[in-house]
C-alpha cells in the first residue's frame, strides 16, 4: 500500500462504521487500488485505531464485492468487472422503483417534496449533458427517495450496499442520449412524483434505465 491513511477522527459514529466508511471511500477514489493487499496491521497503525475495527470493516466490505480474500493467501482491493457493473445497475433500477412506489404512499408531504426537489439539479445537469453532474446529482436524489419510504428494510440494505452500488454503478451513461428527451423525461417523471403517481413515475424510471 503506497498511500496511506490518515488517522481515524471519531465523529460520534460507531468507530467500525467510520474505518469501514474510510477505507470503502478510499476503495472508491482509488487509494486503495483494484488488486492492493490489504494488512489489517498497516491499516489500523495509519487510520490510529486497533485491528480489531479493521478486520470487521474487512469483512463487511468483502461481503458487498470491495474486497476479496483468500484464507491464509490475501486480503486484497477487488477489481470491478463488467458483470457485477451491469447487475447493478439493473438491480437498483428495479429497486429504485419500488422505492418510488413506497415513497408516493408513506412519506408525509414535506419529505417527498424534499426529495423532488432535488430532481431540479438533475434536470439540469441533464440539460448540460455533464454525465458526471447527472451521477452526483441522481445519487443525491435517490438517497433522499431512499428516506421518503420510511421502510427500514430497505434503509438499512441501501446503507450497508451504498459503497458497492456506488463503484459499480460509476461507469452508467444514459440510456436516452439525447439530452432534450432524456430531461423531458425526467421532468415528467418529477410531475409524476409530485401527483404521488407511483404507477407513472416508475414506468418512466424504467423507460430512463432501459427497462420498459
């Protein structure tokens, strides 16, 4: 490991959830490098903690595909692959809708207003065809969504799985290249949100991600 961490402020977070949050968001900006061996020993003396969060961040990050181990071999940085890339993102589309479902029923009107309006900077960022604006920005919006159903099933998953969904769902282009349809689209889809129409506002979710 040639960069290393620094150490761990707590910030009144359960100390396994902060290094685990570290060093996925040091997987994702490429710190921590597709193929690097990670030693719990040398991550625990950068991050000033003890091995014991370490190892447990280890663990849950091979369960979501960040990091791969081979018992007695390695613990290592895992390397993206255009299978895992493509189930994800069919698989949070199809979440994502029933997200949308749950939220047009559940959330009281100050958090589903909270959420649409969040789709003003991705209609923008589409209109400017800035595909990394639109990412940042879809994901913001989603997270929001996310806390509109007020389902703690699906609160929890999306937390523990955010670092995976989020390396993986990092190469995604529109399906709709042109710009003027694509954000004609997502205006309908936001119309549609607002008149709590799930049954609408998911078909065009689906239209947006090539899943009609």
């Amino acid at each position: 490991m040639a960069i290393p961490l620094t150490p761990v402020v707590p910030r009144g977070t359960v100390l396994g959830d902060e290094v685990y949050t570290r060093l996925g968001e040091a997987i994702l900006d490429g710190s921590l490098a597709p193929g690097e061996r990670l030693r719990d020993h040398d991550l625990a003396e950068w991050l000033g903690v003890s091995r014991t969060p370490v190892r447990e961040a280890l663990q849950r990050l091979e369960r979501v595909g960040l990091v791969e181990v081979s018992p007695h071999r390695y613990t290592r940085v895992s390397t993206p692959n255009s299978k895992a890339q493509a189930d994800t993102l069919e698989f949070v589309a199809y979440l994502m809708g029933n997200a949308v479902r749950m939220a047009v029923v559940h959330a009281p009107d100050e958090v589903l207003d909270d959420a649409v309006a969040e789709l003003g900077d991705v209609i923008a960022a589409s209109r400017d065809d800035d595909y990394v604006r639109l990412m940042s920005t879809s994901h913001v919006f989603f997270a929001k969504l996310t806390k509109a159903t007020g389902n703690v099933a699906i609160i929890r998953f999306m937390r523990e799985a955010e670092l995976a969904i989020r390396r993986n769902v990092a190469t995604w282009r529109p399906l709709i290249e042109c710009p003027v349809g694509r954000s004609a689209t997502y205006e309908e889809f936001r119309d549609a949100l607002t008149r709590r129409d799930g049954v609408r506002a998911e078909a065009l979710l689906r239209e947006l991600h090539g899943l009609t």
